[in-house]
C-alpha cells in the first residue's frame, strides 16, 4: 500500500502535475517557487537560495516577487522538488510559448527561469489596483488556483465586462481597462473590460 503511493518522477519531463495534484520537478540548475509550496528537497549536491526581486519594464526593482510575507526564491542547484497547493487551492502547470499568461502575483506559486517575468497592475477603479505578473516562455508555470476556476473566450469584437475581484488573469493579446462607474452596469463600480484575442481566468464562486 504504502509502496503505490510512492512518488516517480517521469525521465522525459522536467516539470510533471502527480495523479494527487502535486507537481513533481527535477531542476537542472535553477528553479524559483514560494517555500511554502515546496514539500521536499532533494539536491545530492546541495543548493543556495535566494529572493527574486519584481521586475518593472524588464529592470529589477528593490521590492521581492510575491510579496514579502511568501516571496517567490530561486533555488540554485541540480536535484528535486514536490510542490503542493495551500488548502482550498489545486496546483496547475501551465507550459508557455510565445503567447504571454498575465496572473494574480498572489497565484504564481512556481516557474522555470527559462520564463521572462515582468511585474504590473491591473487598475480596478478608485485608484484601486492588483498587483499582477507577466510571464512568457519557453517554459512551465505553476498556479496556484481556486478549485472553482473558469474561463471565458475574448475574440475581436466580442469583449467582456468583468467583475474585477473574480478576475486571476489571463492569456493572449487581451487588453484590460478599468471601467467608470458610467459605463459598467448599473453604474456598478469594479468592473473591468476586456477586449482582443484570448481568454480570461476567473474564480467562478
């Protein structure tokens, strides 16, 4: 019994999602993850740690990715990790390309750095705004998500009002806009608009 519930890393992959919702990741130099999303370590060689700053228009800023209550650290080294999802949360592995994913930075729990990261804002209204990360590959990103996790389609000509707070991201060439009070519905504020080509990520609860 104990023996089936044994975790294999696969040979081919450098970032696998495990049948129990961890994700296994054998690192080949470096890997940067929340620590407290990491369960085990395993570097024969030893490892060094170290904070990863924000990024603003591709220049390092002196203020830690992920916030300073669980910032994300660059684990240096050759060897393996078993990431897990905080409670409530399911650990998802997305693996990018050339399209860009933008994501709640409260949400990236992990990434290979192979992926380009660029901090910003999404302005909600009334000065309001949540911080959010650009990410682009190649490489595996790891989300941290709600289980109630959705997704809806933005073509051209066929934009979306959302509700901002519902809001955890988003991938392609979409393009955001907080809306005034006088355009959203109602005059309902907290409303953002979307327009372009992609999809959006929402917590459907």
């Amino acid at each position: 019994m104990v023996r089936e519930r044994m975790l294999v890393f696969p040979r081919d992959l450098s970032v696998a999602q495990h049948a129990s919702g961890l994700v296994l990741v054998q690192a080949q130099s470096s890997f940067a993850a929340r620590l407290d999303a990491v369960r085990t370590l395993a570097y024969p060689a030893g490892y060094t740690t170290s904070v990863l700053n924000r990024k603003v228009r591709g220049k390092v800023v002196d203020e830690p990715l992920g916030g300073a209550s669980s910032p994300l650290f660059e684990i240096s080294g050759h060897g393996e990790l078993v990431l897990g999802g905080a409670s409530g949360r399911s650990l998802t592995t997305l693996a990018l390309e050339d399209e860009p994913l933008y994501l709640r930075e409260e949400l990236l729990s992990a990434f290979e750095l192979s992926v380009n990261y660029d901090s910003g804002r999404l302005a909600v209204g009334d000065g309001d705004a949540i911080a959010m990360v650009q990410l682009r590959g190649p490489g595996t990103v790891i989300a941290s998500l709600p289980a109630a996790t959705t997704a809806i389609e933005i073509t051209e000509g066929h934009g979306a009002a959302v509700r901002a707070l519902a809001v955890l991201g988003w991938m392609g060439r979409v393009v955001p806009r907080a809306l005034l009070s006088s355009e959203a519905p109602a005059g309902a504020r907290g409303f953002v608009s979307f327009s372009g080509e992609g999809m959006v990520l929402l917590d459907a609860r």
